[in-house]
C-alpha cells in the first residue's frame, strides 16, 4: 500500500477517496468517490474516473473492506469521471448499480456518452475523444441494473438511509443522496469549486438556477450539518450557502458576457462567442463551453432578446 492516505474524510458511514483529474484539470482539481456503510450494505456512490481505479482499490484495503462487501454503487450522473470505474467494479464485486433512469443509455455506452458531449456540435468535433472522455473511463462499461427517483430511500441498516435527491442541471439526469442519520447531503457537480480551469457546465440555465434554489432551501429544511462534494472540499451546511451563490453569480456571469458580446459583435458565431467568453474568465475554450453557450442561446433566443441571422447571431433589442 501506498504510504499516503486515500482517504480523505471520514464522519460516521462515510469515507471518501480522492482521485486527480488529467489534463487541464491536473494538479488543480480531484474527483472523490464516497464508501457509505451501514449494518447490512456498503454503498458506494460514483465510481471515479478510470486512472483512479488503484487509488479506489487502496480505499478498499485501507477501510478494511473486501471487493466482495460492495453491495451497492450509486450513480450521481453519467459524465466520465463519475462512472470510469463502473466495469471494473461490477466484475470484481458483482454490485448492483443503480442511478437515474434518464442517462441510462450513456452510462451503458461509453462512445455513445462521448459523442453525445464532447462531440455535440460541430465545433466541438475537432476534440479527440479519447484524450477528452473515453480514456477517462474503462473499456468496459458497467451499465445500470435498476433505477431510483427522488424521494427515494436506499437503506443500509442499522438507521443509515440515504434519500435521493435530484439535482439537475449539470447533467439533465443528476441525483445527490442526503444521509440521515448525520444529516449530510451529498452532491457531485451542481455546486462546482470556485476555482475551476472550465467554464461552469450546465445544459439548462432555467434549470440550473432552480437547482441552486432547491439545495438551499433544502439545507434549511433538512438543517444539513455536512455537504460533501466530488470536486470540492466539505463544508458545513451554513458554509455551502456562500458557494451557491458564487455558483449562481458564475451562471449569471456567463449570460451577461454573452449579451454584451453579442450587442458589440453583431453576427458573431457560436464557436467565436464561446472563445471571447471564456477568454473573459480566463478559462479553456473547451467543449464543456460550448455545452452552456448552447444552453443559454436557446434560452436567451426563447426569451426573444437573441435572434439568429446570417448563421450568427444578433441582439433583439
């Protein structure tokens, strides 16, 4: 066993392992996975990203666990490096893996989950798939054997219940687990770090926003003592608020560059808008851009403030 730790909490069913992200991400940012244990069942919620499968082994002998006391593994969403790992599991721990219904097709499909991402615009085809997103995962998929809505309740005994709780916007089909006996809500990317190298990824801005709403009155509501996140170091409830409104202010900030790019450049096209966005924030001009730049013209063209004309696009007054 490696002499450093991968573990990297620890508070009553929960540990969490940490795993590195490649590329732009490297040295930046981790991704974490969380073993939950009850009386009867050991949990585990995502799976991680491919490259951090020796690292999810090590939690294994740390924790003292066996492969074989992995009963559950639960998906928040189907992003690569949320479900690299799915395969590998299910084969050395026959798991049952349950998520969302809604993305079921991706998480069963590795290429089918890259394309529909990394490739879903033209502009994004120039972006290799394997570096980007299929590296990321295992060549072999581990699709989901049953689904779970919100509301939900996953009991592992011994008063440790986890209640599903959706969360979408990042992903259209994302769910977090709120565990009661500690109080402590786990999420994985609608809150997303304050720093981060990638503008803020969402599908849906309407959406994303009512998400913020929903986590935050649910901390009241749940009085949430602990938030656990994917990309983020754990805060107090009362501390989670001070990052959801960074977080809404970075949505809020994308849509205004937008606006006024769009009023000063008449015409300007897709590809160029999302690089002068990203330059203002001095993020990558990646594809996970031009996910939210589509996201908030279809919004904004909607609304009737945007409207398209000569292939770019033009303010509407």
């Amino acid at each position: 066993m490696s002499e450093k730790s991968v573990i990297s909490y620890r508070n009553g069913p929960f540990a969490t392992v940490s795993m590195g992200l490649p590329g732009d991400h490297e040295g930046k940012t981790a991704t974490r996975v969380f073993f939950v244990k009850g009386a009867e069942k050991l949990a585990l919620i995502d799976s991680g990203l491919y490259a951090g499968y020796p690292s999810l082994e090590q939690g294994f002998e740390e924790l003292g666990y066996a492969k074989s006391d992995l009963d559950l593994l639960l998906i928040t969403h189907e992003h690569m490096d949320h479900v690299g790992n799915n395969g590998p599991l299910k084969e050395q721990t026959g798991c049952t893996i349950i998520g969302h219904k809604g993305r079921a097709d991706r998480v069963a499909d590795n290429m089918l989950n890259a394309k529909t991402i990394v490739h879903a615009f033209p502009e994004g085809e120039d972006f290799d798939l394997n570096v980007e997103y299929l590296d990321w995962m295992a060549p072999n998929e581990g699709p989901l054997d049953s689904f779970v809505a919100d509301g939900d309740i996953i009991d592992l005994g011994g008063g440790v219940k986890l209640e599903v709780v959706e969360c979408l916007g990042h992903s259209m089909s994302e769910i977090g687990f709120f565990e009661h006996s500690t109080q402590t809500l786990v999420i994985a990317d609608p809150l997303l770090p304050v720093f981060n190298p990638v503008l803020y990824l969402y599908e849906d801005p309407a959406v994303m926003r009512a998400t913020f709403d929903r986590i935050e009155a649910f901390i009241r509501e749940r009085d949430v003592q602990t938030v656990i996140f994917a990309h983020e170091e754990p805060r107090t409830g009362a501390d989670t608020f001070e990052l959801i409104d960074n977080c809404r202010a970075r949505v809020d900030g994308i849509e205004d560059s937008m606006l006024r790019n769009i009023k000063a450049k008449p015409g300007i096209g897709f590809a160029e808008l999302r690089d002068l966005v990203c330059d203002e924030f001095e993020k990558v001009r990646e594809w996970r851009a031009l996910v939210s730049i589509d996201a908030s013209l279809k919004a904004f063209e909607a609304a009737g403030r945007i409207r398209q004309e000569s292939g770019g696009w033009v303010h509407a007054g």
